[in-house]
C-alpha cells in the first residue's frame, strides 16, 4: 500500500482505544424527519444524482468561477454548485442538509496541505467519499481596454501571487491578496478598476467579463489540486477499482514513535507534521496526529490488519474515508 502523511489533532473516534480530548466540538447534524435514515451508499449511487431526481446540490467554497467550483462540476457534471463564505459553512451545509455534497481542497502540489482542512475534518464529522484532482491554469485578466502596461498591481489568493511570483516580477506588477481568486476578479470587474487586473480562472474572465491578457501565467505547469468530495454517509467501500483509504491517528509518545505505525507499511512516505493546541489545556499543547492517505480499500484484508496492528498502539485512530481515487486530470 502506498501511503502519504499528514499531522493535527482531533475530537472524536471511531476505532480509538483512548481519544484525545479536543475542545472543538463537531457541528450537530440537523435531524430532519422527512430525509432517508443514514445508509452507507454504494460507488454507483454515490456518483448518480439523488433518487428523486433532483440535482445534486454541491457545496464549495468561494465564489462563482473559483477553481473549487470547478472541481464541484468535475466531481458532478450535472449539479448545482453551491457557494459558500468560508470552509467551515460548506462542512455545516452538508451537516445540516441545505446540501447533499460539499467539495473542499485538501492540498496542492506547489503549496502544500490546506491546514485549515484538515482541521475541520475532526471538527465535523462528515465522510470522505470521493476525490477531484484538478489542473490549475491561472490567467491574467483585467477590464476590456486596458493593456498589460497600464496595469501597476494585481489582485489574488495569496497562493495563486506565489504561484506566478516569476512572471508577475516579470511585467513589474505590485500584488495585493484577497481572499480567493474569483472574487478578485469580481472586484476588479465590480469597480471598473484601470490600472488592476487579477490573476484568476478563465472561467472567472467569462463569467465576469474580463479580458484575457495572459494565460498560464503559473511558474510551474505542475500545479495540481487535490479536493476531498464529503457526504453524511460513507460510502461501501469496493475492490473493482482503485481505492484510497485516509485516516488520522495520534500516538502517545508523539512523532519520535511514529517508526513503529509506519512498520505496517514498507514503503516510503511523505510525512508532513502539523500542530495544533487544546485551548483548555496547556499540557495539551504540541500534541501530534497524523494524517494518512493509502492506496486500499477498506474492503481488503490488508487494510484492515494494517489498522488492526496500528490500534495496538495508537491512542486515537479514525477513518476519514475509504473511496474511489481519481485518476483523472483536469
């Protein structure tokens, strides 16, 4: 099994001997009695649209023309792509029902982990069910009539400025962050702005009339984002196709013992620490857990030994999600 790793904390469990104590506290799903009873749901299933034929409602977060939603339209062609504020709305959205599915970025090859992710992971208590790998193409974009050089700044998510860091120092543009892509190029659409572009999707120019004036203006043309696909219900994990599994765990001696959960697996994996504080505990502090991806279905022997023997000594265990890879790119 081929493994990645990741490292925070978490409130709950589902295959803990001990759980870690945590003072986030997962947002209660809204029991509504006309809705089916939670049922694990099938791979077939979980990629149709609902039984009553109605769309599905995909959660995002962002605003129209993000890459988050076009990752949503990946995942589900034929959905409704719902827009939300901030991540934890999305999480609350499926929560409560106002969505059937919400489709969040977990990592980015150039950036990193979406730590802010991971930790709504244990916050909530959603499932993986699936995963969207999508090609980012970053443009430049700006009003119609306005030329590169009449630009002087340029407005982005602070990843995607890092992203074209080369060529934004190229044409001599001061850059300014907000909060994502799309909704930098809405502002500068929004106010008519002359001397501003944004560095944004080609989709954000056509929804928000913008001009293309460059286009794949990223350094690396290997910039790909992985997002997680989260639902109310896991999924039944199969053998057929190509499974991942992710799980989190934490050990009592923290990181300096982690050799012996990776004795499960023999191959080498990236290990990515992260850390988080228990507010109402300062002993707490500086606890570790790790997150990790493997190429398995829960529906394996394998799998479930390797878990098996991680039980025997970790102090938390929970699986995130067991689901189909996607092998893909877009």
């Amino acid at each position: 099994m081929a493994t990645t790793t990741s490292i925070v904390r978490s409130p709950a469990a589902l295959l803990s001997a001990k759980v870690t104590v945590s003072d986030h506290k997962p947002t209660p799903t809204v029991q509504i009695s006309r809705f089916p009873s939670k049922q694990p749901l099938s791979s077939s299933q979980l990629f149709n649209s609902v039984s009553n034929g109605s769309r599905l409602r995909v959660a995002y977060q962002g605003v129209r023309g993000a890459y988050s939603e076009a990752a949503a339209e990946k995942a589900y062609p034929n959905c409704e792509a719902v827009p939300c504020d901030q991540f934890d709305s999305a999480f609350q959205a499926v929560e409560k029902w106002l969505v059937d599915r919400a489709v969040l970025p977990i990592e980015n090859s150039l950036g990193g982990s979406i730590h802010r992710n991971y930790d709504l992971l244990l916050r909530h208590s959603l499932h993986i069910v699936g995963e969207v790998k999508l090609a980012v193409q970053h443009c430049l974009l700006a009003n119609h009539g306005v030329q590169l050089e009449d630009l002087s700044r340029v407005l982005s998510h602070p990843q995607a400025l890092a992203q074209c860091e080369n060529t934004l120092t190229k044409i001599g543009l001061s850059r300014e962050a907000v909060d994502d892509t799309a909704l930098a190029a809405k502002h500068v659409a929004l106010h008519k702005l002359k001397d501003t572009g944004a560095v944004a999707s080609s989709s954000a120019a056509k929804i928000y009339g913008l001009n293309i004036l460059a286009q794949d203006i990223q350094d690396d043309c290997d910039n790909v984002t992985r997002f997680l696909i989260l639902a109310r219900e896991p999924i039944i994990p199969g053998i057929q196709n190509p499974f991942k599994t992710s799980i989190v765990f934490s050990l009592e001696e923290g990181p300096g013992v982690l050799f012996k959960a990776l004795a499960i697996e023999s191959r080498p994996l990236r290990n990515q620490p992260l850390r988080a504080a228990d507010d109402n505990n300062g002993s707490k502090y500086f606890d570790y857990l790790f997150y990790v991806d493997f190429e398995a279905s829960m529906a394996e022997e394998r799998a479930q030994n390797a878990l098996r023997h991680l039980k025997e000594f970790a102090t938390f265990l929970r699986v995130l999600g067991s689901y189909p890879v996607d092998t893909t790119m877009m």
